[in-house]
C-alpha cells in the first residue's frame, strides 16, 4: 500500500512537472518569438507540449545525471586521487590534455 502511494505521487509530480514546462514552452515562445522573426505565430498549450517532445527526441534532453553517466561515472569513482587530479578532459573536443594515458 505505502509503494503503491508513493508510485502514485511520483506519478502525479511527473505529470505536473510535464504540464508546468509545456506552460513555460508555450510562454516564452509566444513573448520572444513573435516579436523577433517576421510570420512567427503564437502556439497554443498542445502545440507547446508537442514542441517538448520534439526537442525530447530530437536532442535527447531531460536526462538526470550530466555530463558523466553509466559506465564513464564508474570508471571516474574508480579512480585514484591522482588520477582525478590529472585528467582534465579538453574542453574542444574531450580529449585529455597533454597527452596523458589514463585508464
């Protein structure tokens, strides 16, 4: 029974979560868009929501976690303070700098 409550509220907070960035979607776009572009028409809520799920697919974004997930995360807490101390990804392109060999 507690598991069950618990699913539910997480259910809940999820869907409003969802409702409440498809408002923000639609708001910004129709303060900003609009005014810039030229033939630039307002979107409604659906319109909104849809546009989530498009960028959702398209960029893959809404994921927890950042920058390191999975296994990269693994083999960054299995490294040893030394390690850490030296691998500085580069930020270009996310080779290490200087040429280092870490595992």
């Amino acid at each position: 029974m507690r598991f069950l409550a618990k699913f539910l509220g997480i259910a809940f907070l999820a869907v409003a979560g969802i409702g409440f960035l498809g408002w923000v979607v639609m708001a910004l776009w129709n303060a900003v868009l609009p005014g810039i572009f030229i033939g630039v028409r307002a979107i409604d809520y659906r319109q909104a929501l849809g546009l989530l799920v498009l960028s959702r697919i398209l960029f893959g974004g809404f994921r927890g976690g950042g920058r390191f997930r999975g296994r990269r995360w693994q083999r960054l807490e299995a490294m040893t303070a030394e390690e850490r101390a030296r691998f500085r990804p580069d930020p270009r392109c996310g080779v290490r700098s200087r040429g280092e060999n870490l595992p």
